[in-house]
C-alpha cells in the first residue's frame, strides 16, 4: 500500500539574495514516522 500525501505548508525566508520557500525539519519527519504519511511540499505564493 502506498503512502497518502500530505501538503506541508512553507515559509518563506530571505538567505543569500535568495528567497527560500522551507518547512521545518521535525515537521516532515513527524509526518513519515508517526503519521505514516508522505510530505509534500506546497510553496507559499500569495500576499
């Protein structure tokens, strides 16, 4: 059986003239392990 997906919401973050969209680490470890799902990603775009 495959793992459901789950959207991960990010931040958005200013880092070397660059603008990062990122999601803390505890939050994608906790979906695999203890929720047993699969973390995707979603990029904040938006006002």
């Amino acid at each position: 059986m495959q793992q459901p997906l789950v959207a991960i919401s990010t931040d958005v973050r200013q880092f070397d003239n660059y603008t990062w969209h990122a999601a803390p680490q505890q939050y994608l470890e906790a979906a695999l392990s203890a929720a047993g799902v699969f973390p995707v990603l979603v990029p904040s775009f938006g006002d």
